[in-house]
C-alpha cells in the first residue's frame, strides 16, 4: 500500500466527502421532485372531485335526479377526497370550488357544469 506524502497527504478522504456531497445532493432534488409531483396529483384529485361535484349539482338542478344540488355536491367532492369550499346553484348551471389541503396549502378548484350556452362555449 502507498502511504500519501507531501503535497497530497492533506487530500487524503477528499473522494469520500464528495460522494457524500453527491449523495445529498440527489437525495434533495429527489425529495423536491416528489413533493412536487405529490401536489400535482392532490391537484388532479380536486380538480376531479370538483367536476364531478358540479356535474352531479346541475344534474339535480336539471332534475334528472332528485335531491339538494350543494348537498349531493358536497357528498361526491368528499367522495372523491375533496371538501366542497362553494357552491352556487343559477337555474340549470352549477358552479363550485373544491379544495384539500397539502403540506399546509390549500389547492382549491373550481368547476362549472350545465347546458350548453346558446353561443355554443
């Protein structure tokens, strides 16, 4: 075995630091690319949840089922791991705003469901 002397002596370990510095640094970006990608899909879930919850208003409201559109509404965003933040019922169209909270944040979605406008969009 060579035994390090002089200029290099003082080098000695050097690689083992840099491995570790190497290895904290993948495991942040790591963790910061998942934590990221965790609040995306607890977007995806609101945004779901309040399409379906405004879906299932106007369709009450429509009276193709029978019961209380903000109730029933209220009922599938939970379903779907939401709460139902608001909830506005204006003849056939209904609008709401669900929301979760991650990380201490609150991700709120609104959704709008009816008939088609006369306009057509």
């Amino acid at each position: 075995m060579h035994r390090l002397s002089g200029r290099f002596a003082s080098e000695r370990g050097a690689g083992s630091l840099f491995a570790v510095g190497v290895v904290a640094s993948v495991l942040a970006v790591t963790s910061m690319v998942i934590t990221v990608a965790l609040a995306l899909a607890v977007k995806q879930r609101v945004t779901g949840a309040a399409d379906a919850a405004a879906l299932a208003a106007a369709d009450i409201a429509s009276g193709a089922i029978a019961g209380y559109p903000c109730d029933v509404a209220a009922g599938v965003a939970r379903l779907n791991g939401a709460e139902l933040n608001r909830c506005e019922v204006n003849g056939l169209v209904a609008t709401v705003s669900a929301g979760a909270a991650y990380l201490g944040f609150d991700i709120s979605v609104a959704a709008r469901a009816g008939p088609p406008s006369e306009r057509g969009g």
